[in-house]
C-alpha cells in the first residue's frame, strides 16, 4: 500500500516535470476529490487487513491455549 | 480450485492491474476545455467580444485556432477573429448577424466550439443566449452558413472534459469500479450459499460468509468514496437520491448477514440460516440498486433520465483503465476473502479439534 502511495506520487512529480504547464494539479479541476477517493479505497482495504491480523492472533492464542 | 487458490500469480496479477490504473488513471491529462465564458448573452446585430478562458488549453503553442458558434446543424457562424491572451485565454470576436434563424424566436441558445488543429475541439454546449429585439419577417438562413472545419489532427490520449466533474472523472476507476468487484464477490457468495444448501458442506459456508464479508467492505467503500465524489460535485454529501438510499439499504440488509451470523450457536445452524438469508439478500439487491432508482428520477448516472456507460461518458480511454480497474479489483476482493476463508477453516478445524 505505502509503495503504491510512493510510486503515485513519485509519478505525479515526474508529469508535472515531462509535461510542464497543464492545469493537472490546480485544484480548479478538483485532482484533490480524486486523491481522497483513493486514500478512502486504500485506507479501507488496510483497516480490513488489520481485522483479518486481529483474528490470526485470536486464532494462534486459541492453537496455544491447547 | 483449492490449488489455484494458493498459487501467486492472480494476486500479483491483481496488484499489477490496479498499480497500471493507479498510474494510468492519475497521469493521462484531461483534454482541454472551457471554463468560463464572457459575456453570456449577446445581441443580434453588434460586434461581440468573448472572453474564454479554458483548462489545460495550450492556445498559445497551437498553430492554427478556430471558434464558431452553432445554434443547429446548420446553422452556424465563424468568428471574425480570435486574439490569444495566454495559455489559457482567448478573445473571439464574433460578428453576429442582424437576425437570428429562426424568425420567431426572441432568442437562441448557441454552442460555443473551438477548434484547435492539433487537438480537437473544445465545445460548450448552449454556452450562450444570442437576442434579437425584433423578429424579421423573412428568414436569415443567408447569414449563418458557415461551415465548421472538420478535425484532421492526430488523437490524443486524455480524458474527457465534463464540466462540474473536471478531474473528478478519474473516479471512475476507484468509485464505479469498487461497486462492480463488489456484485462479482456478492456472485460468488450467493453461488457457494447456494452449493451449501445442496451439499451440506461446511466449506461452502465459510466461502460464501468470506467473499459476502469482503463485498461488504467494499460496498461501504463505494459508499464513502461517492460521498467524497459527490461534495465535489453536487456540493453535498448526501442527498435523498433514490440510488444513494437505496444501496444504503442494500448494505444494511448485508450487515444483518454477519449480525446474524455471529448471534446463531451451532456450526450447521448458523450455515443453514445464513445461506438461506443470503439468497434473500442477494434477491432483494437487484431491485434496490438496479430497478428501483431507475424507476424514478434520479441525480446518479445511469439511473433515470441520466445515462452512464453510454458513448459520451465513457469514451474508450477511460475505457481502458476502468475495465482493468474492475478485474484488478475484483481479483484483490478475491485474495482478500481467500485469507479470510482460511481463518474461517482453521477456526473450523480448532473447534472440531476441541470437540474431539
């Protein structure tokens, strides 16, 4: 996920550099809203990620319990 | 299946695809477009100066810059002249003849079009209200029959300009996709909920209770993420759109699927109760999503009187990347319930262990 933000923005930069004046990051065009959406869909999927670790730990307590 | 549920290459596969869309979905500009226009509305008759001032335009590198304005297919006038301020603003003048076409009406609505010879055309349609104080008596057809050039330059790759949406159609990729990987883990669920009921197998079950679990999430992430969309665009969060509402109770009757699950004791029970309820679920879906909000009015694409996925929304670059973004998606929804189905079976096998 932290690489996936990382190669984003790394990108990101390397457009502005390539493709100079284009409008791309005014936030006239809103690029901000589209940001958000991805923080949203990323941070979800990793919050669940930590539910499903929640119940791995619950599982090996219960194999120690034994 | 169970081999090529622990083989590597979809999942990677799966981040692949949605790294492309990231990348893709994030760098390919928007085609230039027009932001503002002034004046709104002019006379027939006098010699009208428009300002425009555009989005990701390069009007000072093009080579060659047309305008028209076009109150039908044929009829329409060139500008006289188009004076390039900068990068992104234009004055056109245009010489507007002494009558509209059409002898009855006071006034027209025109489409502004621009063509840029390298890139294409910028048009707003009904961008402006052309007046006549007096209607003549005879027809003018005479006086607007220019011709509009067509556009013979290279295609570029960009996504379409919307105004109100602007950037935001890139969401596309992230809001309508996550909603599409949601119906196809939804599938799967209602296809083992349904096995299980045949076969009895506990396997099933936990299948059907990990992809329905994961779907779930990615609904409430299609929820939040429309929300954001939506405050962007309709300067709300919410409103009492049918659709909104409606998948909102589509999700509600999907979280009383794991509030019921976790409330029954016993193994076959719970498996039983909840294969059933999850075909109920699955069956009260379709009309709360895709019939309902049809039906009736609504603000959301592709819902009454507002298309979606028709030609002029979903243009083929955008095209490229959100289908991609489906199966990447999809395939990263299915990793995901894949661990959590083995949590499920290890979980199934300690109990049966401890009973032992």
């Amino acid at each position: 996920m932290k690489n996936k933000l990382i190669a984003i923005v790394s990108f990101c930069f390397i457009h502005m550099s390539l493709f100079g004046a284009t409008d791309h990051y005014d936030n006239i065009g809103k690029i901000y809203a589209v940001v958000a959406v991805v923080a949203i869909t990323l941070l979800g999927i990793a919050a669940f990620l930590f539910y499903l670790e929640r119940r791995i730990n619950s599982l090996e307590k219960q194999l120690e319990d034994e | 299946m169970q081999k090529l549920l622990l083989q590597s290459w979809w999942k990677l596969l799966g981040i692949i695809i949605m790294l492309y869309v990231l990348i893709a979905g994030f760098i390919v500009p928007l085609k230039p477009g027009v932001l503002s226009i002034e004046p709104l509305e002019i006379e027939c008759g006098s010699s009208a100066i428009l300002h425009i001032s555009a989005y990701n335009s390069h009007f000072n590198e093009v080579k060659k810059l047309k305008a028209y304005l076009k109150i039908d297919s044929i009829n329409q006038i060139e500008a006289a002249d188009i004076r390039v301020l900068n990068r992104k603003e234009l004055d056109i003048v245009f010489d507007i003849p002494s009558h509209l076409p059409d002898t009855s009406k006071t006034s027209e609505r025109a489409t502004l079009v621009i063509l840029d010879v390298d890139q294409g055309f910028l048009i707003t349609p009904s961008a402006i209200a052309i007046t006549q104080s007096e209607p003549s008596n005879y027809p003018f057809y005479g006086q607007w029959n220019d011709e509009i050039d067509s556009f013979s330059g290279h295609w570029s790759f960009a996504f379409p300009f919307r105004s109100i949406l602007y950037e935001t159609i890139r969401n596309t990729f992230f809001h309508v996709a996550i909603w599409f990987a949601m119906f196809v883990l939804l599938i799967v669920g209602l296809i083992y909920s349904v096995k299980y009921l045949y076969g009895r197998q506990l396997n099933h079950d936990a299948v059907a209770a990990s992809f329905t679990h994961v779907a779930v999430v990615f609904g409430l992430l299609g929820v939040a993420t429309g929300s954001v969309w939506a405050k962007n665009t309709w300067g709300v969060y919410w409103t009492n759109d049918p659709k909104l509402n409606m998948s909102v109770v589509a999700l509600m009757i999907y979280l009383a699927y794991s509030i019921l699950r976790s409330s029954i004791a016993g193994d076959d029970r719970r498996a039983q109760v909840s294969a059933a309820f999850n075909i109920f679920a699955f069956a009260a879906m379709i009309p709360l999503i895709f019939i309902i909000p049809r039906m009736t009015s609504s603000l959301h694409p592709g819902n009454g009187g507002n298309p979606a996925l028709g030609g002029e929304d979903l243009d083929h670059t955008l095209r490229l990347i959100f289908y991609p973004a489906i199966i990447g998606l999809t395939l990263l929804g299915t990793w995901i319930s894949t661990l959590l189905y083995r949590i499920r079976k290890i979980q199934l096998k300690i109990i049966d262990r401890s009973l032992n």
